[in-house]
C-alpha cells in the first residue's frame, strides 16, 4: 500500500495545471512568436469605391502582437467602401498638392473614398491636432499619421511608418455608433 501523503501529490497536480493554464495564456513576444509569419506585401492595394461612400466619422489607430493598425471608421457606408493605399516619396495635400511631412523611415499615403463633410459640405470629421491625427506613441512601426485634407469625395493621410513594411487594407461592416458604417483597415506589420 502507498503511504505517499495525498496533500503532496494534490498540489503537484495543481501546480502543473496552473502552469499548463498560465503558459497558454500569457500573450507571445511579436519577435519570438512563430505565429507572426505575414504574408502581406508592400505594393499598392485599392478598391474601386461603392455608393453611398458615406462619410468619415473618425480615425484611430491600436497595436496588435504582430502589426499595428490604423482604421477609418465610415458612417453610411458599406462594406464596399473604396480606397487606395501606397508607399509613396511624400504625401501631397488634398486639393493643393502642399508637401505633408511625417516622421518615419516610409510614407504610406491612405485615401478613402468618403469625405470627412456631408451634403451642405459641414465637417464630419475634424482632426483636433492635422499633424497627430491620433496617438501612435509606443506603436513599433507606426511613426505618425497626419491629416492630409478631404478634397471632391475622398479624404487623404500621410501615415508614417518605421520602414516600408508589408501591409494589407480591408473593409469591414460597422462603424462604433453607426448600425450603418464601415470601417477601412490598414495593418502594418512589424516585420517582414
């Protein structure tokens, strides 16, 4: 007969079940994880834009394991909503063609097919700071996204990334607060 405690042994079990739990559920290194393998490229991307195009109701950017993302959230679109986003020397601004410059190794010039103004030509959207559209710091490759104007149905940005980096674009349903939005996704990745 064992006269092995079974305390000991309960806890051992325990023990390596919290392991187990916790190894699966701590959140991987982007460097280290194997799971990073993107299979974007860096070559321009674009969709030919639907109607209605809707408007531009917002732009936010956040950070994943593997990339970061800057999205365009539409209200009174589809999912259908056109863009057309590039690597670019400089991003010129809507209707003047004025340099836009951002920090970055890269210049990924973002255009929707939607204005940020409606029919009687009332903003929709209006960034408080052009030049810090939103708030990119602690991004690893996202280095700046300024406001670069919306001009006759689209609206432009000068996305400043660390290095031209592969990308891919993708429209959504949805838009926070509009049942009947879209959102425009540009994620950049880390690495290649």
């Amino acid at each position: 007969m064992d006269r092995t405690p079974a305390r000991p042994r309960v806890l051992a079990v325990v023990l390596l079940a919290t392991i187990a739990l916790l190894g699966g559920a701590l959140p991987a290194q982007a460097s280290d994880d194997p799971w990073c393998s993107i299979r974007w490229g860096s070559l321009p991307e674009a969709a030919a834009p639907a109607y209605p195009s809707g408007t531009v109701a917002d732009v936010r950017a956040g950070q994943h394991p593997c990339f970061d993302r800057l999205v365009v959230d539409l209200h009174a679109a589809y999912a259908t909503s056109g863009y057309a986003v590039r690597y670019v020397d400089q991003v010129g601004a809507q209707g003047s063609g004025t340099p836009v410059h951002v920090r970055g190794g890269a210049v990924l010039q973002v255009i929707v097919g939607a204005p940020a103004y409606d029919d009687a030509y009332r903003p929709t959207h209006q960034p408080t700071d052009p030049i810090e559209v939103v708030d990119v710091v602690g991004s690893r490759t996202l280095r700046q996204v300024a406001w670069a104007g919306s001009f006759e149905g689209q609206t432009s940005l000068a996305v400043g990334t660390r290095a031209r980096l592969p990308f891919r674009v993708f429209v959504l349903d949805g838009a926070p607060g509009a049942a009947d939005g879209a959102r425009v996704v540009v994620d950049v990745a880390h690495h290649w």
